[in-house]
C-alpha cells in the first residue's frame, strides 16, 4: 500500500494552479501540493523530491497540463519516461487539460504513464473518486 506525500501540479496558469490548490483543500486529500509552470520545472521538482523522499511506499499524485512553454506535456512525458526509474517514490500521474482535440485525450489514454484524463479544471468529487480509486 502507497502512501501519498505529495501533490504535484504542472501548469503554467496561475489561476488554474490557484483554483485547483483551493479545490484539494476541499477535498479528501491531505498532502502537501507543490507546483510548477512548465514541464521542465515539473522534472526538477520530481528530481528534488527524491531527495526529500526516502520511502518506497510513498506516493506522488500528479496532475499535468499538455500545453505549456518551455516544455510541454507531450515533452514532460518523454523526459518522465527517461527518469522514472530513478526516482524513490511511486506516482500516479493524470492529465488535466483544456484541449478540446479528441486526439489530446486519445494519445494521452494511450501513454503507458498516464493513468486518466480529465478536462479542466478538476473537481472535489473527482478528486474524493481518485482517492478511493488510486491512493
């Protein structure tokens, strides 16, 4: 059995990220949430956690934007698949997205790491049916 630790949102919109803070207060979820605005800050958070993090039971929830400067979700995705390996934790990872192109959330479904995709923004009720389902 996992154990969450943390809450990992990667989006580059500051009021997305706020809303989505305010709606895991309000959820069933107690854990820490970091953020970061791109995918690139999303692999160095990842990176710094394993520092932070020594439990192999521990879990990381995360929850990913695909379209972002700097680097995408698409290139998040890559990257996490060269890494994930290395990291000391366990993460459940979804996709949150505002794409209305059926080929996003296709391609998203088909990805070996990609456990969900949801349109945004996220919601308590879906975040309590995550809990049940996947903590």
């Amino acid at each position: 059995m996992y154990k969450l630790d943390t809450i990992l949102l990667i989006d580059d919109d500051f009021t997305t990220n706020y809303l989505h803070k305010k709606i895991i207060s309000k959820s069933e979820i107690d854990s820490a949430v970091e953020v970061a605005n791109n995918g690139k800050e999303g692999i160095d958070k990842l990176v710094a956690l394993n520092e932070t993090i020594q439990d192999k039971n521990a879990l990381v929830l995360l929850f990913l934007d695909l379209n972002m400067p700097i680097m995408d979700g698409w290139h998040f995705l890559e990257v996490f698949e060269e890494i994930k390996s290395t990291l000391n934790y366990k993460i459940n990872l979804f996709i949150v997205s505002s794409s209305i192109n059926p080929d996003d959330e296709e391609r998203a479904k088909n990805n070996l790491h990609v456990l969900d995709y949801f349109p945004k923004p996220l919601t308590v009720d879906r975040l309590n049916k995550l809990k049940a389902n996947y903590i």
